[in-house]
C-alpha cells in the first residue's frame, strides 16, 4: 500500500493559479459543479476581471437553473490561496521555468493530499517536475482544459509517475461536474487535442500568412467541412483513401523537407496490408466496415466497395455453333452481383484486352480466323462507343494478348499464327515488331506451335518484357521467354541475342501479368492435371536463363503453384490495389483468388467463353 491519500472535497475548494482566459474559465466549471474556487494571481487587474467573469458568466456554466453553485474568490497571496485545497490547478503560460518554480512552492505550501494538475499542453508534465519529489508526482498529474463553457472535454495525462488512483478519482469529480474526461494513453508531448489543434493552427495561419484565404473564409470552410461533419479525421481519412492521404503527404513532406516516419512512412504499413480505408474490404484506420455506415453491412458488400470494374472478353464460340467467328463481345461485370453488360458485340474471336484509363480507351486485338492474316487490334471510349483500329488488318496474324507498359507508354501484344511479338503506341503508330520465331509464309512454320507467342508481360522497372509460347495443346512444352524493353543496337527481331528462356517443359502457359511492386511474374496455364490447369507465380529473383533443354520446370523447385482446377484457364489479372488475382475460363465463368491462391470465388457461369481481362479501378 502506498502512502497515497485520496482527498476529502466536501467544503474544500479548488484552486486555480492564474487567472487568465483558461484559469478564470476552468474556476467557472468547478463552480458550477458547486464547488468554492479560489483563483490565485500576483496582478491586481487579473484577479478583478477574473472575479467580474464569474459574475456575468457562471450562467452560461450552469447545466440547470437552481443548481447548487460554489464561489469563485481571487487572491495575491498563494499560501492563503492553496490552504484546504483539494486540488490545485496550474494554469500558467507555457513557460517551462514557470511551471517547475510553481511545482516546488506547491509542494510546500498545498494540503499534503491535495491533488496537484498542470494544464501544460506541448510540454510533458514530467519536465515541470524535475525539482519535485517522488511522493509528491505520485498525487500529480496532467490536465488539459479546452475552452470551457462550448467544449466540455478534458484530458488527463500521466506525468510518469502518477498514480492510477489519481487519474480516476479526477475522472469522476470531472464527469460529476458535466465534463468528458479524456484518457491520454501514453505520454506523448502534448495531449491528443492540443496537438490536433496544434497542427490545425499551423496550417491555418499558413493559408492566412499566404494569402490563399482570408480569416473569414478559412472559417467558414472550417464550419462547412468539420462542423457539419459527424465524422473524424481518422473516419475522413478512411473516407478518402489511405493510399490517397500517402501521396498528399508524401507531396508536403517533399515540398516543405518534413519527415515522414509519422505519415507517409506509418501508411504504409497499412497501404502494405491493403487496407486502404473504407473503399477497402479489408478496412483502414479502422476495422472492415466501422465507417461504412449503409444498409448493407454485409462483407460482401464492403468487399464490392472498391472492387475494380471487369472488363473481359467472350470469344463467341459458345453463342453459336455456326456463326462464332463474328460472336465475340466486350463484356464489363463486377464482383458485386451485377448482371454482365456488353458493350461491344460481332467481333472477331477477341483474345486480349487492355484499359489505359488516362486515353480513356479499351484496347483488345482480334485473331480472326487463326489460319488467315487478318487480326487486328483495335480500341474503343470506356463506354463502347467510337471503336478505332490500332493496329490494321494485315499487320497481325492472330491477336493473342495485349498490355500496356505505362511507364514508358506502348502497347504491347503477342500473335500467334504470325509467330511474333510487337508493340507501339496508343493510336497505332511507331508498329515494332520485337521478336520474330519465324517466317509465317512458310506453312510448316506458321503451323509449328512451338513458335507460337501467346502472353504478354511488361516489367518497365527491371527493363524487360516476358511472353510466352505455349508449345501444343496440353503437351508440356511451354515457354515463358524474355528479352529487353530496348532493342539491341545492329539487331533485328529475329537475330536479337538478349532472347532469354526462364521456363520450359510447362504444362501450356498462357496469360502473364507483372507486379511491378511486388516483383512477381504470375501466369495462367492451360494444361493438363495435375500441375496445369493453374495459376502460378514466381518472383523475379527466381528467374534464371534456362541454357540446358532437357531441365524441366517445375512447381516447388522453380515456381509456386497456387491454384488449380479452372476450365481452360486463359485471362488473368492482378489487383494490387485489393490484392486478389482474377481469372476467366473457356466455360465462361470469372474467378477471384486471394494472392497466395486461397479464398477461391466464383462469379458468372456459362455466359460466353471467356479469354482476356482486365481491371478497372475509378
Ligand atoms: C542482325 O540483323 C541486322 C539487320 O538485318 C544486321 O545488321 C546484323 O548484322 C544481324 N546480326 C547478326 C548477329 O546476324
Ligand atoms: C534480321 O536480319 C537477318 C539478317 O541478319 C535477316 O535474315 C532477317 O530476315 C531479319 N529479320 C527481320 C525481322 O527483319
């Protein structure tokens, strides 16, 4: 048992020190709650106006009319000031040596159980205590007012040594008097409200001091953002988008040289985790759901929150058994139940697809018959309207798929009967071709599938690009190849030297995706079971050249296997933002998988016979 007393309030008065605009108004509250107050202050007029304060203000402190209400008494002289006092508040500027002189005189002069606050908002209160004994700190403890009577909150702070006794026997006398006491859960410099309002002031008095608003106008924005806004800042913030929030503060932090271990750095962590805020399904600052306050509450729900947009493609060979080559169709779905839209039809047996959304285009090339030179790539508005060709007939073989390099601007898209690889830029010009397996005039080479080129990734941040070459139907000979996002200087597409094999003897690889942040090569794979038919991922750093031909590769050794038993798996893409991979299949149906391969769904089945996809976040 400590020596700690707790004191006896009923007929002790509390004492104020200092009767400024906070000491006279902090009298005013105890009073109210029918308390005797005495204010002690060495000048003559701040104790007069002090005392006037009480006379024309305590009503507007008073909760009901008839209430019992204390006194508010002002003094010079400390000792007569603080004598039966039960607790005694420091209400001093903030000026440290203030403070720690005051502590020390209190520490002779105040009721030994009287309790004893500093209402010092930047500074620790353990700083005002250095020259105060070990007994003294344990009945002392910190006590931040804001401006009483229209804000009743107060907050209560541990000076280090303060006994817990403390802080909850003036929790209680707080609320018995109408105040909200707030618990600082550690010992920060400064409370939780002076530093929100710290930061506030700051900012304010920048936009004033530059001119970008008046005082009445940042007010009054003030009152249309904040007041009439039920929701914090750690809900706004969830609101917006931590991932948005990052790149505003990463953009102060540069302008004006501030670290960001306590920002951009801190959001990270959750920006890591997917957790963007309210957009995401796996929460924010706060768990999935607390500041989504709609009718549906439902995981699912918050899940289609921030679900991207689908797009993807229908082959048409399923729509009609005579006519498919003209079947195809550009469908846009979700993951939230809505019914799968077209938004272009009669195409051509669509493979691949692609969104830039800063061109605001759709981007999907046509193999048209595979046997004739007649793909093509084309691109149309978001919304279906104004399809354009990209790439004319004549100048792909059979469109497979196609991405975009958004770092350096260029499509990129495989072809298959034409045995090559191409790019160039969003409205057609500037048609490279990058790799050429061969010459499709020549029968034999055009039909030998070995040569075929199929999926399409690009890794702007290693500088290259991956495709692959799936080798024939189910047969074990695929491919995943890469070559350098610069052309070899003296080199053409079918001498270049940079060509490079990561993967061979795969069941029959297909799709390909990059996540240039993570630095993973993902692909779909349409083979046989029991290791194709999958979705399979490596990291960069495992891919090597492969120089031996007889090495196979397989799951575990070279690669992770991470999902299997699709129907003819064919499109794949990853949502980085929400970390789920999607993928379609030749029955028509859309998966989605956690990024290790776990929490399998299914979305749409049998509606077409699905090959390319691709996301879109707005
Ligand atoms: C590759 O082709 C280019 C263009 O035809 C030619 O200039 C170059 O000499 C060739 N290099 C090799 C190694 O054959
Ligand atoms: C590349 O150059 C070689 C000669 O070095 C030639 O045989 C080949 O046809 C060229 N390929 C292309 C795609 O121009």
């Amino acid at each position: 048992m400590s020596a700690l007393i707790l004191p006896q309030t009923e007929n002790h008065p509390v004492c104020v020190l200092g009767g400024g605009v906070l000491g006279r108004r902090i009298a005013c509250a105890w009073a109210a709650g029918g308390y005797d107050c005495n204010i002690r202050d060495p000048d003559e007029e701040q104790r007069a106006s002090a005392v006037r304060y009480f006379e024309t203000s305590i009503s507007t402190f008073l909760a009901a009319e008839g209430g019992a209400c204390g006194t508010v008494r002002a003094y010079d002289d400390l000792e007569t000031a603080v004598k039966d006092a039960w607790l005694v508040i420091e209400c001093f500027p903030e000026r440290l040596d203030f403070k720690v002189n005051m502590c020390t005189e209190l520490e002779r002069h105040a009721p030994r159980d009287a309790m004893m606050c500093t209402i010092s908002s930047s500074y620790v209160s353990r700083e005002a205590l250095e020259k105060v004994g070990d007994e003294t700190k344990k009945g002392i403890c910190n006590m931040h007012w804001t401006m009483s009577p229209q804000n009743k909150m107060v907050e209560l702070m541990t000076d280090g040594q303060t006994d817990e006794r403390v802080s909850s026997f003036l929790s209680q006398r707080l609320a018995e008097i109408g105040y909200l006491p707030v618990q600082a859960r550690n010992e920060p410099t400064g409370f939780v409200i002076s530093r929100m309002w710290a930061a506030i002031k700051r900012e304010a008095l920048m936009i004033v001091s530059q001119g970008v608003a008046t005082p009445e106008e940042l007010d009054s924005v003030w009152a249309e953002m904040y007041t009439k806004n039920t929701a914090g800042p750690c809900k706004m913030m969830d609101a917006v988008g931590l991932d948005t929030v990052s790149f505003v503060e990463q953009h102060y932090a540069k302008e004006r040289n501030l670290p960001t271990e306590h920002t951009v750095d801190y959001l990270q962590r959750y920006i890591d985790e997917g957790k963007l805020g309210t957009k995401s399904s796996k929460g924010g600052l706060y768990p999935p759901g607390t500041a989504q306050e709609t009718a549906q509450n439902s995981a699912d729900h918050r899940d289609a929150l921030h679900a991207p947009t689908i797009y993807f493609l229908d082959i048409g060979l399923s729509n009609s058994p005579k006519d498919f080559f003209n079947k195809g169709r550009i469908l846009m779905g979700g993951t939230d139940g809505r019914p799968l839209k077209t938004l272009v039809d009669r195409q051509h047996m669509p493979d691949g697809i692609a969104i830039s959304l800063n061109l605001g285009k759709i981007f999907w090339t046509s193999m048209g018959i595979p046997s004739a030179n007649d793909g093509c790539v084309y691109s149309t508005n978001l919304d279906g309207s104004d399809i354009q060709v990209v790439v004319p007939v004549g100048n792909i073989h059979t469109g497979k798929q196609i991405t975009i390099d958004r770092v350096n601007k260029k499509l990129y898209f495989c072809e298959r009967e034409g045995l090559r690889v191409m790019r160039c830029n969003g409205d057609g010009s500037n048609h490279e071709v990058l790799v050429q397996n061969g010459d499709w005039r020549n029968p034999d080479e055009m039909k030998d599938q070995m040569r075929w080129c199929v999926g399409i990734a690009v890794s702007p941040s290693t500088g290259q690009f991956y495709w692959t070459q799936k080798g024939y139907s189910k047969s074990n000979q695929g491919k995943i190849m890469r070559a350098n996002i610069d052309f070899p200087a003296g080199q053409n597409a079918t001498n270049r030297t940079d060509i490079e094999c990561v993967f061979q003897k795969l069941p029959e690889s297909i799709d390909l995706e990059c996540d240039e942040e993570g630095h993973i090569l993902y692909w779909s794979d349409r083979g046989e079971l029991p290791i194709g038919n999958s979705i399979n991922r490596a990291s960069f750093s495992r891919l090597r050249a492969i120089t031996d031909p007889s090495v196979k590769s397989m799951p575990e050794e070279h690669y992770d296997l991470i999902a299997r038993n699709m129907h003819e798996t064919i499109g794949l893409a990853v949502d980085m933002k929400n970390k789920y991979i999607y993928c379609t299949d030749l029955s028509g149906t859309l998966y989605r998988f956690n990024l290790d391969g776990g929490g399998r769904r299914k979305y749409y089945d049998g509606e077409g016979s699905f090959t390319g996809l691709a996301l879109m976040h707005v």
